[in-house]
C-alpha cells in the first residue's frame, strides 16, 4: 500500500482589515509573509521518515495571498508549482470584502443564518456551500491522481482546510462544525492518505 501526504497550509494574515474575505484578491500584510517564512521553514524542521524519499510538490489557490507566498517557497527550492482554481475560498458575492461591522449593520439577519446553517443559506449573489464543497472535492480528487504517492503542499483557504478536515473526520454538513475547527493563520494540518487498491483511507496527523 502506498501514502500520500497532503499538507494543508492557510494563508497569512491579510491586508485590509476585518474584512469578510472569500475571493476578493488581497495580499499578505507584512506580519502575514513572516508568518508564512516561518510555516515554511517549520516544513523541513519536521520529516516524516517513511515519506522522506517522495517527491515534494506545491499546489495553491490563485489568489495573491496564497499563490505569491507559495510561488516564492517553489521557486527557492526548485519545486514543481501547480496553481488550482478548485482550492479558492469560497465566493461570498455581495458580501465579499466588506467590513464585518459593515455587514452587521446592513443584513445581520441574513448572516446570523448563513454562519447558522450554511448548506441552507447562501451569501447574496455568492456561491452555496453545496456548490463550494462540489469544487473542492472535484480538485481533491484529480490532485490525489495526479500526484499519489507524493509529499504535496497545498497552500489554500480557511475554509477549504475545513472542507478537508471535516472530509479527514467523516463528518458531512453538521452545523456548526466548520466554525468550531479553529485555523490561526499560516496554520498546518497534515491529512495522511493510505492508498488499499481504489479505496482511500483518510486520517489527518497531527502531532
């Protein structure tokens, strides 16, 4: 049987504030890119043995936040880069880049439902979670063909970290699970990978 690891790595702090931040395209803050450096150079300080001899190769959402820092990381130790649309942030349509206290002041109601219960309520204009977790799972699955076997990478978004975490665990549209798995920024969840035939045995690895 053969493993895959898949490193999930979250994006530093941002520029912009407190802002609700989907696929609005903002950079890293200056804090944010130190955060990164570090998560970084934290990678090579932890080995795994049984993986020691796979190949490396990183894989990113588009947006600047992920795709520069993780460009940088590939391009300083000549490491394949793969940017993948299907690892975006979720589209939060009219709400997206604006101000929290912004959006509580306009439509609280509307939100107090989507952080409720988001398979039943979708951001105005925006993308529904059913639809959002459509396009990870598709990513997920091509990516894990595309490279079993390999140590990958993937430098993305809270909320698509939350996806696969809750994917890893078995657990599937239970309210109130996504905002109860706390991600600090430049966090690092490591989701191990067993390959039995055509059966994938999920297990994320925390140490």
């Amino acid at each position: 049987m053969q493993t895959t690891r898949v490193t999930l790595l979250r994006h530093g702090q941002c520029e912009g504030g407190n802002i609700l931040r989907g696929q609005v395209n903002v950079s890293l803050s200056e804090q944010g890119k130190l955060q990164m450096q570090n998560a970084f150079f934290e990678l090579f300080l932890v080995a795994e043995p049984t993986l020691s001899d796979s190949p490396l190769v990183v894989i990113s959402s588009p947006l600047i936040r992920c795709a520069a820092p993780a460009k940088a990381f590939a391009t300083s130790h000549q490491l394949p880069l793969f940017i993948d649309d299907g690892f975006k942030e979720l589209n939060f349509g009219d709400w997206d880049g604006k101000t929290f206290d912004a959006l509580y002041q306009s439509d609280a109601a509307a939100l107090d439902s989507y952080w409720a219960n988001p398979w039943q309520a979708s951001p105005p204009n925006g993308e529904s979670m059913q639809a959002f977790e459509l396009r990870i799972e598709q990513a997920w699955q091509s990516m894990i063909e595309q490279h079993q076997g390999k140590q990958i990478l993937l430098v993305t978004h809270g909320g698509v970290m939350r996806y696969l975490m809750s994917k890893a665990l078995g657990v599937s549209q239970v309210a109130g699970f996504y905002t109860a798995l706390k991600l600090p920024y430049a966090a690092k969840v490591p989701i191990d990978i067993l390959h039995d035939g055509d059966t994938l045995h999920l297990s994320l690895n925390w140490a």
